[in-house]
C-alpha cells in the first residue's frame, strides 16, 4: 500500500479499500445494469453467502455498519420492545442513536460485563427484570452479541450457544453484529456457520468496510420469515443503492478466495505481536485479552503524549476508577504491516 | 463505453459510472484516512460547491438521492409539520415512505398541476386551506420543489422565484430536489447560482449518481442555520460512511472541468433528438414538452410491445382518461449516443 | 339540560355530558381500585361489549377519537406501510397528524368519492395502483372507513360487505372510525354486530364523547390476533389511565339500557327534522343526503351572515366549484331539541 | 371515603377522586361550550396557575402522567438528542418506552445516585462523557429531575438550584416531573414558584390524579419560548379532549382553597406516621429517608408474607445486593387515615 510506516492506529475504518474491491468496481462497470438490487451481482452475492455459510440465507448489502445493525434491529423488534445488549455495545453507545431511529424508540438495554462477554447469568437477570416490568417495561424482543467484542475479545462457541438459547427460550431472537466477524471467525479457526447460525444467531450483520471495502456490509438473515419486508425497509431509509452492483461486487471481491479471512488473519496477527511486545513492556497494563484486532492498553500520560508528538494517533477511553495512566486502544487491520508494529514497539 | 446499441430506455439510473469517476476513486485510495468526513477530500469539496455556487454554503455528501431529500426535509419541518409539493413529485410518490420516516411522519400535501410544474395560484390555495385547518392540519414549513421536473418539464428561473417568494412569505422554507439538477442547468443555460439560492432554494440536493457517480448526492445548504445539528441526522440514518472520502471523491470528479454539466448536456440532446424524431411519427403523443432528458409518448399498444419484443426497456405510466395506447418514458443519460437515438427510432 | 334555545351547531362534541355518565362517575368513586385497567368496571366493560356485539371481543377504553382511530391503525400497518381512505376521512383531515405519528409514518392514500362513501372500483384501482408502486409505494396494508361518513351519510350494509372483501381479498384488514357508530345503527336498524364485525370490520373505534361521554372510547378488536400487545401502545401513547375505571363507567352507562342509541336516535331525528325544513327553503342546497345527524347545506352569504349575527355557530367547508353561497356544516346531538331545530328553521 | 381499614398501599394511584373534583365536574356539565380547550374553565385554568406560581406562564392540562412528562420532553429534545435523568427516574423506567415514542427516539441517559437524588459531580461527569461521545452520542439537550424523588427523598431547594446550573451552563433545559410536585411543596414549605421556577425549572409537569383528580395532570413552561407548537404535538399524540372543559374543572377543583397541599399534607403525614412506627420496630430497616408520601421498607419475608396473607397490597422492589428480606413499596394518599397507619402497624 505504502512504503511509509503506519502511525494511525485510531481504527479499522481508516484504512484504504484493497485493490481487489477496486478491481471489482471496475469491472461491474459495464455497461447498463438493473437497478435497485435487480442486477445480476446483488444475486451472485447471496449465492456466495449461501455456500460461504453452508444454507440458504437472505442477504441485503447496505453501505454502512451502523445501517446494517440498525436496519437488523428493527426487523426483530417492534417500536414498542427493547433489546438486550452488553454495556459496551457499539448499537447502544457509538451509533448516534441510529438503532432507536430505526426501531422507531425501541429501548437498548444494557446489560453489564467485565470484558464485553456477557455473562448468561446476567443475561437472565436481565430478563427476569425485564418480565417483572410488565406494561411500564418495553419488552425484551431481541438480544444483540457483538464479536468480536467492542474490548477486542472473544465469545466462544459454546458461550454463544449458551446465551442464544437463554434469549430464544425468552421469546427473543439474536442478532450479531459482525463488524468485525471476520476476524472472531478467523481467531477462533472455525467455519462462517459454525460462529453464526449454527450457535443461533438469526441474523447477522457481516462487516465489509473495515476488511478492505469502501462502504459494503451485509445483513444476513438466516431465519427467512424474519426478512419479510426488509427491503421495503431499505429502501424507505434511503439505504437501497440505484447502482447496487457497485455494493455487491465489493463483497463479493472480499469473499472471492477467502480474502476477507486472509486481510482479518493479518490483522490479527499484527494485534497480536503489539500485545506481545507490550506486555513485555513494564509500564504496560492490558486490561483486556488480544483476541482478535483490538489492543487495549494503559499506558503512563508521558508515554502517550509522546506516542502522539511522534505523529502516532488512537483513541483514548475513559480511564477505569482506581488506574492511573491513559487507556488507550490500537487497532490493526489488513494493512497493518510487521515494520508499523516493530516501529511502534520501538517508540515506546 | 460500449459497441453495442443501447436498448434500455427505462432509467437514467441503469447506467454505469463515468470513467473519471472510478478514476478520482482510484486517486483516494491511498493509505489511511481520517473517518466520518473529517479527511481532505470531503472538506475540499464543500470548497469546490462554494465556487460553483459562488458563495458560502454547507455541504453533505449521502450515497442515495432518497435519504438525500429524505435528510433535507428533515431539516425543514417539525414531525407534526407538512411539506407542500407537486403531485407527481418523487418524495411523495417514488421513495417508498422515506421522507415520512426521516420526518417521523410529516406529511406531504400534494399539489395538482397539470405537468409536473406547480402553479403560483396552486400554491396559494393550498397554503390558504393548510392554515384554514388550524391545529386539524400539519402546519406547511416546507415547499418541495423539483428541477427538472418529474415529467422531463422545466420550471424557468421567474417560475421558480414567484413560487419561492409565495413560500418565503407563508413562513415556509424552500427545498429543491435536483436529482436532475444538471440537466436543468444546462437546459437552462444559466448557472447554478442563478438555478438555485438566487431564486430562492433555502437547500438542494445536487444529484450525481444519474450523472455519472456511482452512488453520490449532496444535501447543500445555502441557509447555514437550517444546517445545524445535520451531520446528526446523516450520523444516526447510517449515512456517514466511515470512508467518507469514496463519497466525495466521485463528486469531485463530476464538478471537475464542469463535466456534470457536459454529462447533462449529452443526456438532454439526445433527449431532445429523440423527441424530434417522435414528433414526425404521426402515431406518437408527446403529452408533455421534452426540457431535460425524459421523454413521454404515448403510442399504440402493438407498437410498445413491438419494442419490447425487440429488447427495448421503458417504463410504462397510467395512462391518463380519455387517451388509448400506452403512456411510456424513455431517459436518456450521459452514455446515450446518437446511434442508440437513431436505432430506436428506426425501430418504431 | 337548559332552557335556552341551542344555537351552537358547530359539532357535536361541545355538547355536555348526560346525566348518566356522570352519575356512573359517581357511583365509580368508591375506595381504592386496582390501577392501570385492572379494575372491575374495565372487565365489565368488555364482556358488555361482548354482549352487545354477539360475540368474543377485546376492547380498549381510551378518551378521544383521535387516540383511538390512529392506535387501531397502528395496530395493522407497518411503519412502511399504507392505510387507504376516504379522500374526506377524519384520519387524513382532521387528526394534526396523528395517524402518522402513531404508525411512525405510515401513508394515508386518499381515494376520491363524491360523498364520503369510497366506491368499490375507486377502492379497487387504489389498490391496483399501489401494487404497481413496488417498492416505490408503501404497501396499502388496511383500508379504514368512516361510518357514519364526514359528509353525514351512510354505507349500507351491502355497500360495507362489498368493500371490505375487496380489502381483505387484497390482504388488508378493515379498520372502521366509527366516531359516530351510533348514529348510523340507529339509522340503519340494525343491530352492533350487523354493522360492524358481520359485514367484515376487523377493528372499529366505537365513540362515545360526541353521544353523551366527557372523554371515552373505545377501540373493539373483533380479530383477537391484531390486539396482540395493543395494551402495551396505549400505555406508550399515555392513554392508559391509572384510574380506568373513571373512563369504563362513562361508555357502561352508555350501553346501559342502550341509552347510546337513544341518544343517536335523539340526534339523528332533530337532523332530519332540520334537514326537510331546510329543503322547503328554496334558498337552501342540499348536496348530501342526510342519514345521520350533520347537516350540510349551501346558503347565501347574507344569510350565513345573518345567522351568525343571531348567534347562530357552525363551521364553514370550502365551496364546490360552481357554486355560489356558503357551505355549512349543522350538526345535532343528544341535547338537540325540536324547539331548537324550529327556531333555527323560523331565524331563516 | 369509607369506614374499612385501608389495607392497599401500592399505589397513590389506587385512589378514588376527592368529592371536590366530582362536583366540579358536575358544575362543568351545563349546555354547550367551545372545545379543544377553547372553553372559559380552560382559559381560567392557567390564569389560576399562574396565580399559584407568582409568574406569567403557559398551561396545557393532559390526562396522564406519563403523556405530560413525554409531551414536555418532546418540546425540549430533538429526535437525535438526550436527556439526562436520574437511574430511578419514572420517565427512564415505569412509562413503557413513551419519552422514546413522544420524542421520536431520543435517548434517556441515567445516571446513578444511592437515593434517586442526582449529584452534581455525577451530573457533570455524565455531560462530559456525553460531549466526548461527540457524534457517536446523541447530544444530551434536556435535564429531567423528580421531586419528589421515586425514593420518596426530596431535593433540597439549593439542591435544585445547583443542578439546574449545571444543566443550563451545559445548553441543557429543565424538566420537572411533578407527579408529586405537591408532596414536595408540602414537605419543603415553600411556594410553588420556590420549588419550581425560582430553582431554574423550565417545564414542569404538574400531577393531579395522584392527589385526588380523576385523571389530570398539567404541563407548565415557565419559558414560553419552549411551549411553540406545543398544542399541536398535545393533538397529535390524541391528547386535546374535545371536551377539555372537564379536564380543567378538575385541576381547577385542587386549586381552590389550596386543596392539592392539604391533599400532599394528609399523604405525607401519614407516611410519616407510618415510618415513625417502622422505625421502632427492630425487624424493618428504612433505605431512605421518608420525606414525602413513600415509605421503603425491608421486612423479613415472613412478615411480608403474612401482611399480604392478612390482605395488605404493595409493591416489592429489587431487594439490593447484601440484603435480606423484602424491599417493599408503602404509598399513603390523600384518603389515608391515623387508623388506616395504626392497622398496619399494629398487623406488624
């Protein structure tokens, strides 16, 4: 991509698109096509996503992950109901309040975790206070779990069927919001099925953007009758592209020979050699697990400010009771090379 | 773009997207980025609107010309307010609900005409009879107007000024729906100040992706306080893309050398060739005047059906009382050439 | 009730309320009771309903038309979905919005009728239209009728059965505003259930304030399913009085001894009554039959005029092109005496 | 009201209305008068209001609480906003989601406190959190307090004054929920002004029903500015009775002779009494202060076992972590006696 070293560790999502989505466009740039999703690509893709996930499934690409969840969300709930999710969920803090938007005030309730796994027993005592609310409580219609998780780490397999079956003997149904599927999928080495619907997620959002696209996700819903209407519901929020193939053949180049595992396998492999470097590093504290392409780290106010007058950038997050230093977090992604880490270790 | 003679006449957003945008999208991807339209290319942009439009305003680039309008009205009326609007106009006919949603259920009042352009008196009446209604009504605080019209007409610049004052005056501010904003300039021969604030447009939505892009509009306020907070709007709809300079690249791309005003140009001759030729076919209707790139006909059923057999793409229309055959439109863009024109009259 | 001679005509909702409503309050005023609808007199609301309806039936007491009409609505359409009307609906006209704001920006597709009653093929080609729409178009998912109509006449029961088949054939359920219901069984003599569930309603607003009530309703789900979490949109809405049983009592004492058609029947005499004075009036146009209890009638101006000098109150409708004189509205209730009808007929 | 002991303390809402509240109803009850709030007890309504308060301001009496508190927050947030609440507060927790529905989706944020009395530093932390968020976090635009607290606690006036600083200096408006202002009055002994505007309240919702009305509350903007369209959203939400006359006969009827403070001072001594009474008995432990009309409690579940055998009713809370025994609910009202408290504490 560049010759020069990465110092912008903010996020996934200030990465360039990989040639191969280019490539993609350029080529779905022929000629007349049919609009609103009736082009040949926008078929293709389900059909990938068919096989990629080993069922018949329902796929709706929209531009962006925060449309994607919001748009999943209001599907499974009505504007009356609520959704259960962990306190760290990107739908109940970094949205800008698109899901209530879209669910037209449906309530997101957050439901506390050390880590950003939710616990099955706080997920049932969520529930049960959720019931004993009766009419003054919006009911719990949905649960949203995030992996990976908004802390960089990782439900198991057998904690998502765990919590997937709590919330589907509660009446509810379970979306996933896969901004970083990807990588939970890559990290845990097993199949596309085996981390979504074959745990009981019903609908999935499949994140493109931050993997090499330039605006491309995908609603995924596994449960066919949850569908009805959806594109009615893309289109009246303005979300149904004329020119839809330029979405889709974006997927698709991702999907085409598992490129989006081979950019999440790099981005996590770089993640893992930061927190590797860092935790050999004294004055360094990781909070958290490096599970997948998310490091979280508190460091000494010196040590970051210096980081930032040597051009490097990243978030800051409020600095847990009791901590001294900031926490700060470095994401990798695709582009994300063994000299950008080695340079960073070697600033600190 | 291709050999082959064009045959589908049914939308000027069936087309592909022009060279010069894929190129500029090319030019951006070039390592990181700063994310929600905080890069360079989003700021330039504003910068290039300024001088087209020669003055400061605030601009917003969105993917899709729906949430476009759908976000502009959101701007201009409160949830229990009403926008007045053409009858035939597409945010009351053609987005499936997408204002009403963005509004949180404003209502469209529509105003009949009898060619897509909204008469003076007309909108007095309907201004009259909204206050008569008092709380009973949804108060007007909008006027919705749309350049070149839905039926390929074209408001002149003393139209839309008499019409703009008549809003101004009622309290009301003035939208411009510009999906065909280009073509309307460039038929009118005058620039797109004079098109716009000049006679009065308060925010347009400057349509790219008819002309070239492949997904790319732009909600521009010439009344900076009616911008406020509108960044808000975009962030929680899902239409801030985290790579927001893929966006503005492509409206780049059009404003650069004025190649959005010699697409349009392109697309109204064509259109304008086509009419002729329609014309001197004794069998063809023309029910309205061919300003822009649409063209409605009315022809005999055996002769629609005839085109189609033979591969054509159009729309069909109601067919107003009184008329026998069938109401078509035929659109013509930027890749229209006069080969397709000549084909296709040959063929009737 | 007074000794005055009435000269208010402008509704019938500024009458007071019968001596019956408010001796039910009185008698309801007695120690504590469970709150939020889980009272005596709301059960005994519903199995007298039942009763009068010949049949299992859900009911929900709520204190105005407005609240009632658009919470049915939007218990049977989506957010993105269509209620088709009458062009003179109350829903469309004279509710500021509500039916929007309850359904989250549903559309409410008029349909032109001469009288207030929609004709079968109108209803039909509606229908046709909006399926043609696509997803361009919010689905039509209930048809909501007004009986009696706003122009004070009245669907036979023929009339009713054909149109609600065509909408269910259509797969839309029958929502009935049934404001004034009484009148028009008093009218038809016929019984509850004729008018309503038997000729094909699904939901009917059963209004109470404008016949005898300070402020009840009451929305009658004759199709179990669509009531599903109805109770829950009341309270969201704020219409669910922690002390329902003052609002059940008032509709109770209306059913008893069918005391709700005496007084429609009370109304709808003096409206005949003021109705064949008027037509010996040669001044006087009557361009709807009156079956129920509203009058509408065109006059000379100077007679209005001289009306209202007298004291005389009323509301003013647009005037039909064509015609000259004004267009007034005369509408009777329970309070109406023949004193009161043969003054205003001597005033002309 | 009756001889029997009272043995229902769930609720203030469980109350009969007070004998001067039916006879202002039956007083309203004479021949017709202008409706939609149109009528002269209406007008008089706020001028006594105003009266009360010392000060210009704007009234519209609603039926519920939960419609007043949403109508007022409606006026101060947009769609994309948030308000600021207390964790305990009613609006966050009892209302079924109808701030969410009146707003549009704005977002409550709660911030915690050991006894539903918000600390200005957890006020300020929670704003500066909120402008950290910046757009990722709908913009906290509007405070909402309770005072009476849902912990039956009470803001100190200094107390209040410090918030609605913080709030204001934050670009924030404030809210009351009175739903017990008058317990609050009462308690403070202070004017209504001192408790209201004078401490930087912008809009307060005024309770009725819980203090001895059938169901009438009042939304009070002391900032007139705010109240601009404020009918409007009260009609569209179903809310303006035709008949409001008798809405404001009620309100009017607790003002007179400053029955609502005599009402608040019979609930509070009474709940005085009773934690007087639980003080001395070693098995109850008393959470909160009793300063207004409700006592919590926890008791051994044995003892709430047998109260409830012996026919007593109330509310159980979540017992807190640490805690045995029930956490229970005792409200005391305007009806409640010396001999109803001494029951209950002699059942103990």
């Amino acid at each position: 991509m560049s010759d020069e070293i990465r110092k912008n560790f903010a996020s996934d999502n200030i990465a360039p698109a990989c040639p191969e989505v280019l490539d993609a466009l350029l080529r779905a740039n022929r000629g007349p096509a049919p609009a609103y999703g009736s082009d040949e690509l926008t078929g293709e893709l389900e059909r990938r996503f068919a096989i990629l996930f080993e069922r018949g499934l329902i796929s709706f690409p929209v531009a962006t992950g925060t449309a994607a969840n919001s748009l999943a969300l209001s599907a499974l709930v009505p504007p009356y109901g609520a959704v259960l999710c962990d306190q760290s969920a990107h739908i109940a803090n970094d949205e800008g309040g698109a899901p209530e938007f879209f669910t037209h005030g449906a309530k997101l309730i957050p439901i506390p975790s050390p880590d950003g796994r939710m616990k099955p027993d706080a997920l049932r005592a969520a529930i049960e206070l959720n019931r004993l609310g009766g009419l003054q409580s919006p009911p719990a219609r949905a649960l949203s779990l995030t992996q990976s998780t908004e802390w960089g780490t990782l439900y198991t397999l057998d904690d998502l069927r765990e919590l997937t079956t709590i919330a589907h003997d509660g009446g509810m149904t379970v979306h996933m919001d896969g901004a970083r599927f990807a990588n939970a999928v890559a990290a845990l080495g097993c199949t596309a099925a085996q981390a979504s619907w074959e745990v009981g997620i019903d609908v999935l959002t499949f994140g493109g953007t931050k993997n090499g696209a330039i605006a491309a996700e995908a609603v995924l819903f596994f449960t066919p009758s949850l569908a009805e209407d959806f594109l009615r519901r893309v289109k009246r929020s303005g979300h149904l592209w004329s020119k839809q193939r330029f979405m889709s053949a974006q997927l698709l180049a991702l999907l085409e020979n598992d490129l989006w595992l081979d950019h999440a396998r790099q981005a996590n492999a770089m993640a893992e050699r930061l927190a590797h470097g860092l935790h050999r590093y004294t004055a360094a504290t990781l909070p958290y697990e490096t599970q997948a392409n998310e490091v979280f780290v508190v460091l000494p106010k010196a040590v970051t400010q210096a980081l930032e007058d040597a051009g490097y950038r990243f978030y800051r997050w409020p600095t847990p009771p009791g901590v001294t230093g900031d926490l700060i977090r470095l994401v990798t992604d695709f582009t994300t090379t063994t000299h950008d880490i080695d340079a960073l270790l070697a600033a600190l």
